[in-house]
C-alpha cells in the first residue's frame, strides 16, 4: 500500500484499506488509525520512522488509534506511536526542538514534557516537569541540548501526567564511539508497550476504588484439594488463613494486566505481527526495549538462542539463555542466529500470565511460526515475599510481619511472634544509614519508624534477600534457561573504584487495599528530598516491603549494582526488585540539580512511590 510523505494512504480506496488494517493490527498514524509498518531496521533507507543526526524537531500532538476495534486519542510524536527511533551519536551534541502542539480541552492536559531516559545530561535537559523545568506548555518549544557522553540502547517517553500510558514514547539509540565487541549483521528495535482504551485518569481512579479489578483468577476448591495432597491439609489449611489474614491475593502479580491492556510491539498488536528479516546465516542484534507503563514482560524466541550483550545501554560478558524478564524502562541487547526454518516467533507474556504479544523474524514478510500458548499463572509464596525459610509449622512468627498495619478495611493483622512496638526506631527521616540494622533481632530485617502503625504500609518483609539468580516467579525450573541479574556481568570494572563513603536504605512500601505506594511508609507529597554531596560516592540499599515488583530508577546518574558480596557487578539505570528482595548499588553523584527517583510503573508513581534526589555541592 503506497502513501505519500505525510503518511496518508493515497485514494478513497487505500483511505478504507489502510482503515481496516488499523482496526486489524492496530496503530496510530494522522488520520487513519495506522502507522507505516515496514521491517523497522535501523539500516533501511528512507525509513521515515528514523530520524538520525543532531538536528531534530519533534512535535508533540494527539493523533486518531485503534488497537482493539475502537478509536481512542493517543499522544505522538510527529504523528507516530511509537515516537520516530531517534538515532545519536556518541561524542555529538544534539538539538532537539520539541513543540507542545496538544489541542484546547485536551484531555491529556496542556502540559507537556519528554525525559530522556538513561541519558546523562544537565538536570534542566532531563524533562521532568516542576523537578528539573517548567514543562512544555500548548504553543510552546522547548529547546533541549547537550553532549552525548554514552552508546547504546535506550528510550524516551513523556513526564507529564499519564501521557507516557497513552502513546508518547519512542526508542533511542546512539551509535558509540568505539564499535561493539560483538558483529551482526542487522539491527533492530523491539519495543514492547501496553496500551488501554480507558482514559489513564480513570483507571488510575479504578486502581484507588479497586485494585484487583485485574485479578480474574483466584484459588478454587480443585486448587485447595491439589494442595492438600502435595502439602497435607494443616500446612494447606493455614496457607489460606494467612493470605485470608492479609486480605492480599496470592495470585495478584500484577495491578493492570491483559484484562484491561492490549500488548504492542513496535505499536502493533500480534494481529500486526511486526517482522523483521533476515537471511539464514545472518547474526542479527535485537534492541529490546520496555517502554510500558506497567507491565513486565517474559520474552524468548523458540526454536531461538539469545545471547545477552547489552543492559540498559552497558555492555555485558555475552551469556546465552532461552528466555529473559524485562522490567518496565529496562532494555537489554540480545544477538540470535536464525536458521534452518522460514520464520520464528518473538513472543512476549506478561508476568501475570493473562496475556502476550508477538512478532515473527522471517526471510520474508508475510510468514508466521507457531505461537506458543501463555504459561501457567504463577502462585506466591510466603518464600517470594521474604517469609521463606521456614516450614509452615514456623509460620505464626515468620509471618508477623505480614500486618494490616492498621491499615485493610481497619483490620490489625498484626501476628504473633514479634513486638513491633519494641523495635528499636529507625531514623524516621528518610531511611539514612540504616544498612546492617537487620544484624540486631536475630537476623530480623529492621524497618524504618515511619513504617510503624502506618495505614499506607500493610506488609513489611523479614527476612529480605538479594535473589540476584533467581529468574523470578514463574520462570523457575521451566525446562528452559532464563537470565537471571547474577548472569549479567559488566564487561568494565567499577567505573568509580571508590568504596561508598556512606549507605542510605529505603524500603519500597505499599498497601494494596488502598493502592498508597511510596518509600519506607512515606509518600512524595510527605518528604523532604533525599540529600547528595557533589562527588561523593554512595551505597544505596533497597528492600522491598511489598509483594508486587518494583522497576526503580534514579535519573541523571548510573546505577551500579553490587553481587551478594559487595562487588560491583553490572551498570543499569534501572533496577528491578522482587517482593521479598534487598539489593544495593552504587551511586557517584556526580551531576548537581534535583533528580527524580522513582518506580518506574506509572500508577505507582503517581500514586507517591517517589523521591527527589538533590545533588549538592
């Protein structure tokens, strides 16, 4: 189907064709529910999805989409959903003139504003609006520039309010100085994302008045009958209790999953079935990037091996696996070589298990492979949110940490075996210097004194670990090789080489009930900024409090995680934490000005899992 360079199909007739397949595949482009769906190589001429270079004009706008047989407004950029693939150079200085074109009464509001991902560059170039600049109002440009210091994968989407759920994100990827360790022979994006036809605002409103309205599947009789006979009926038995106790599901891995989302893939459903070609013989790179709002992803390609060379933009030791998890704002660079068959499947589920999107990587368009069915729904256990350990007969005190807090409906699910009132207080301001407190109480995770009796905290782990090589809930032991954080080694030593100076815990806290997220009981709107000295060199330490997995991410500096021994590890501007996990990284702060530091799911975020950083000299 031909069209003309403002991407309208040409004549009444294409005008229909290129409707439908838009109501089929699903897409956004200026005025017909569809973007151009070519192979989306970063090598092929005349791609008009690629913008390369220094100079680039971007204009935010709202553009007509349909993914699921109903027209709903997305926000683009330049009328395409994903945003164009922005193309750097590292060692460059790049301009970027980004206009704020959103329409009077847009419900997506006035304001506009586009954070580079990753990126390191001045606090006022960083996008987040009321932290590092005024936002970008209807009519206005907003001129960002700064010099590229980096290569390799990485993303960009909007700061401002929901309009990162409703189509403004893009792929970025700057071209190194020095050529990659590793050859292929072509290259390509693969950005995975979630889109609903709910206007965000009122699902965010849906996630305060009922936050498992997602969570369909729920334990029945034939699941309590199949445990009893693995487990025995008392260890069964007092499993229901516990999780009756908690008011909490063990079953609800995620807030929003495939009963509200569509996947995309490259902004296309599986109906789409984006492709990528190849030759038989050929390496090929594949970028893949998540650019969702709240979903993480399991991805493998059968029939495929990976090898993983690449995390969030940083080169690692090549390691092979069948399958990998993507966090949201993570992305990871994988090289596979397809052979001896036509075509094979990028398939990608959600960790809730209620759904996926695929691909095809083909020798030409227009093929499919079979597309695997979606895994069984994974279960929690005490042992995944750091309750493990322990036999049920143990569970009465392992588990007295998993309290209402005051908080579920009034209950106060406090369980015996432990005093909370008798702890010793934390530093009530913002979890400073705390690191090794779980040395006192017998091995007991300590816990910050803002935590204590907080109807915004209904969960507290007590014996949190770093789980670095576990693949995660419902990757273990299944049949295939699945990447795990420990795989992932930094193909450089510690960047800084310093010890850290000094350690801050924060405990990732939530109640589910209520949907209140926020960091060691607090929300943004409560706290006062965390507190940086220019130059130094810190040890950040996280323990998730909660039973749902938070992707964090600190803006404007690296994260370098450390191994179970203290060791630098591997360099990331995101780091994923599983219910039940503690891990530590390092920070140099070497970039004046306030930054965000925050979950990286949407509604999380809004709903207070936020921190200023505040780098001073």
């Amino acid at each position: 189907m031909s069209s003309n360079s403002s991407g309208r199909a040409t004549g009444s007739f294409q005008s229909r064709r290129r409707f439908i397949q838009g109501l089929a595949a699903g897409g956004a482009a200026a005025g017909f529910g569809l973007w151009p769906k070519p192979g989306w190589t970063l090598r092929s001429p005349g791609n008009a999805n690629v913008l390369a270079g220094t100079e680039f004009d971007l204009v935010i706008g709202e553009t007509p989409a349909n993914f699921t047989g109903r027209t709903r407004t997305a926000i683009t950029v330049n009328g395409s959903l994903p945003a164009p693939l922005l193309r750097w150079r590292e060692g460059t200085t790049v301009n970027l003139r980004v206009s704020n074109a959103l329409p009077e009464g847009s419900v997506h509001g006035h304001e506009t504003s586009i954070h580079w991902h990753g990126i390191l560059l001045p606090a006022n170039m960083d996008g987040v609006p009321g932290l590092s600049f005024a936002g970008i109002h209807r009519g206005e440009t907003y001129h960002y520039r700064f010099t590229v210091k980096q290569g390799g994968t990485y993303w960009y989407h909007s700061h401002s309010a929901y309009q990162e759920q409703v189509g403004l994100y893009g792929p970025l990827i700057i071209d190194p100085i020095d050529p990659a360790p590793f050859a292929y022979d072509r290259d390509y994006v693969v950005m995975l994302t979630d889109w609903t036809d709910l206007d965000p605002a009122a699902l965010f409103s849906r996630l305060k008045k009922m936050s498992m309205y997602d969570n369909y599947y729920q334990r029945t009789v034939g699941d309590f009958f199949r445990d009893m006979k693995q487990r025995g009926l008392a260890a069964t038995v007092e499993d229901r209790r516990m999780w009756g106790e908690m008011r909490m599901s063990p079953t609800d891995l995620s807030d929003v999953n495939a009963n509200t989302y569509t996947y995309l893939m490259n902004g296309t459903t599986s109906l789409g079935n984006w492709t990528g070609l190849f030759r038989s013989g050929e390496k090929i790179r594949l970028r893949f990037i998540n650019g969702s709002s709240m979903t993480h992803f399991d991805v493998r390609i059968p029939g495929l091996k990976m090898t993983v060379v690449a995390a969030d933009g940083q080169y690692v030791h090549p390691v092979t696996i069948d399958e990998f998890r993507i966090a949201t704002a993570e992305t990871f660079d994988v090289i596979v070589e397809p052979g001896g068959q036509d075509a094979f499947t990028i398939f990608a589920q959600d960790m809730g298990r209620t759904g996926y999107v695929s691909g095809t990587l083909a020798v030409r368009e227009g093929l499919r492979a079979p597309v695997p069915n979606v895994d069984p729904r994974p279960i929690l256990t005490m042992a995944d949110m750091g309750h493990g350990g322990m036999g049920h007969a143990g569970m009465d005190h392992d588990m007295s940490g998993m309290k209402g807090m005051e908080g579920g409906c009034g209950a106060n699910m406090g369980m015996p075996g432990m005093d909370h009132a008798a702890k010793p207080a934390a530093d009530p301001h913002a979890g400073h210097d705390m690191a090794g407190m779980d040395q006192e109480s017998g091995g007991m995770q300590q816990h910050p004194a803002s935590e204590q009796g907080n109807a915004l905290v209904d969960m507290q782990t007590m014996s949190p670990v770093p789980k670095l090589d576990d693949p995660g809930i419902g990757l273990r032991d299944n049949g295939r090789k699945v990447l795990s954080y420990s795989m992932l080694r930094s193909t450089f030593d510690d960047p800084d080489g310093r010890e850290p100076d000094r350690d801050i815990e924060l405990h990732l806290t939530g109640h589910m009930e209520r949907f209140a997220w926020g960091f060691n009981g607090q929300k943004f709107s409560q706290v006062e900024p965390l507190r940086f000295n220019y130059g130094e060199r810190l040890r950040i330490v996280l323990v998730n409090d909660t039973m749902m997995t938070h992707p964090i991410h600190l803006h404007g500096m690296w994260s370098d995680l450390e191994d179970e021994q203290g060791n630098f590890q591997v360099r990331k501007h995101t780091i994923d934490m599983p219910p039940g996990s503690k891990r530590s990284y390092r920070v140099r702060a070497d970039a004046l000005g306030s930054w965000a530091y925050h979950c990286h799911l949407l509604f999380h975020m809004e709903a207070g899992m936020m921190r200023t950083v505040r780098v001073e000299e």
